[in-house]
C-alpha cells in the first residue's frame, strides 16, 4: 500500500542503514538499524505509521542533500 508520508525508502543490510524519502521530498539516512526492523517495515501495512512508531526518535540519522 503506498505511503501517504513515506515516498521511498530502501535498506542497505552491509550498513544497516535505512535510507527515507519523504513525500516532502527530504532525505534521511537512518543508523544502525537492525535487519528485524527493516523487516517490519517491509511487512508494515502503513508505512509511515511503522516509521513513527519503530524508527523516529529511535535511530540516529543524517539529512541527506538531493
């Protein structure tokens, strides 16, 4: 189900980071996330709800530049 938050979001295991793309058209890069919770996210109904409550303000991230 697309995201009404969430545009794209892709997960690299090697770095467990999480890379989001907001609808907004922001970036960011998502720390040391374990497998498990991208995992969730893959399986997750609502994105963006997923995202708030596994990820915001759990992970440490970087802004990405477009």
């Amino acid at each position: 189900m697309p995201s009404s938050v969430i545009r794209r979001w892709d997960y690299d295991e090697a770095e467990q980071r999480l890379d989001v793309t907001f609808v907004s058209g922001k970036r960011y890069a998502y720390h040391q996330v374990p497998e498990r919770i991208a995992a969730g996210m893959r399986k997750a109904i609502s994105k963006g709800s997923y995202f708030n409550r596994r990820i915001r303000d759990h992970f440490a991230f970087t802004q990405l530049t477009s």
